[in-house]
C-alpha cells in the first residue's frame, strides 16, 4: 500500500491497513463505507491478488450481485490507471466497483458498477473553484446520471472546502485531513 514505491517493504499490507482494520469495526455506518483503491501500476497480476484478498473478507463487501446492499458494508472502488472495461467485465472481480470519468458515461456497464465519476478540479478550471460555471456543469452532469462526483486536486483551504460542500461534491480529494475534519467540525459538519 502506497502512493510511491520508496521502502516498500516497510509499509503495511493493503489487508492489514484497511481491510483488516475496517472489518473490526462492529457497525459500519448506516450507508456503508466507501473504500477508494487508487491503482498506480495496474497488472493482471496486481488485480488478481486484489480479487483474492476481497474474497477473504466478502461477508462485509458489497458484491456485484447486489450493488445497493450497502448498509454497514464496505464497497470497494478501483480507480486510477486502469483497464475499466476489463475490470467491469471480469468475473473474478465480484467486490469490485468502477471509479469512472466524465468520458466514461458510455462503458458498456450497468450504472451500479460505476458509482462514483471522479475528476481533477483543474481539467475544469485553472483558478479559484467558487461559482465556476464547468465546476457547476459537471456536478449537475454526474448526479443527472445518478451517480456521486469525487474532485481532486482541490486547494486544501477552507473556502474551496466549504465551497464544494454547498455545490453538493460527494467525496471531496483532501491531503490535510487534520485541518479538514477542523474545518468541518467548526462549522458543524461534522460531528
């Protein structure tokens, strides 16, 4: 598990710090949790170790065969560099879910398998995120296909935050979680 490949070997097992660790918690929330699985250096092999690792802990997975059962669930999304088609058509992948782009409405997938759209803030807009019109525009694009919309690369300041929580972002891409959850908490976001 890591966003860089420097000391591998001393890093913790993507079971061991997640899978593990949510699967202890006695009551996940009402609507579930969401785990967003950013893949750097896609494989055959890398996806094939991912399929076995969630086939250990499918009892807390949600699964393809009901994509909406995900009342005190994990759901497990794949996102970055991937192969989407080959994924949403791999039989072996029953726990995994598609992180899709704005391009991919039209994948030959069932909506369910594509919840989440995510989009970098600057392939919409090069400056200060408030009342931009694409930012805007892509909101209403994605919850009219009635999916949720993750933005990264996003300024971590409480403007932009803020902002993008009353534009009704659904999973906002944050590298300061201290000062985020702060944030939230100081405006009683967050409890």
């Amino acid at each position: 598990m890591s966003h860089d490949d420097n000391n591998l070997e001393d890093k913790p097992l993507f079971e061991t710090a997640y899978l593990s660790v949510l699967s202890e918690i006695p009551d996940l929330t009402e609507n579930g949790i969401i785990l967003l699985v950013d893949i750097k250096n896609y494989s055959e092999e890398l996806l094939g170790e991912l399929n076995s690792v969630l086939e250990n802990h499918g009892n807390r997975l949600v699964s393809r065969e009901f994509p909406n059962e995900a009342s005190e669930k994990i759901k497990v999304i794949v996102s970055g560099e991937i192969p989407r088609e080959e994924i949403i058509n791999d039989p072996s992948s029953k726990y995994l879910f598609i992180d899709g782009r704005l391009t991919d409405f039209d994948l030959n997938a069932p909506s369910d398998l594509v919840p989440l759209i995510s989009i970098d803030v600057t392939d919409l807009t090069n400056s200060n995120i408030k009342n931009q019109e694409a930012v805007i525009e892509a909101i209403e694009q994605v919850h009219d296909k009635g999916k949720m919309i993750r933005l990264w690369k996003t300024n971590d300041k409480e403007s932009v935050w803020l902002t993008l929580i009353e534009l009704d972002v659904d999973i906002l891409g944050v590298d300061e979680i201290e000062d985020f959850c702060g944030i939230m908490k100081k405006n009683d976001l967050l409890h």
